[in-house]
C-alpha cells in the first residue's frame, strides 16, 4: 500500500489503483509518504487490500 498526503487528509492507495490512477493522483498532486506491506490495510479508491488470497 502506498500512503499518499491529499487535500482531503492522508490516503492508502493500493498498487492496483495508484497504477491505474496515476495521471489523477499527479493531477491532483498527491505526495507519497512511504509505502507498508499490510494486508489489513485497505485502499480508499477500491477498498479492498493489494493482494486478495483465495481460502
């Protein structure tokens, strides 16, 4: 997950959609803070984790 400071405060953008998203996040000029490797984080775009495990 990437953490990305907004105007509208901080946001976890999985690696899905900071891909597919990336002409509007430097339209919008979002700055990356740092990235964590945390399946229990969730994306504010899609709300889901960067990876899905099936059971």
């Amino acid at each position: 997950m990437h953490l990305f400071e907004t105007q509208e405060g901080d946001k976890w953008i999985c690696i899905n959609c900071g891909t597919e998203e990336e002409a509007m996040i430097k339209e919008k000029g979002w700055e990356l803070i740092f990235d964590r490797h945390d399946q229990t984080l969730r994306c504010a775009l899609c709300g889901k984790s960067d990876y899905d495990f099936e059971d």
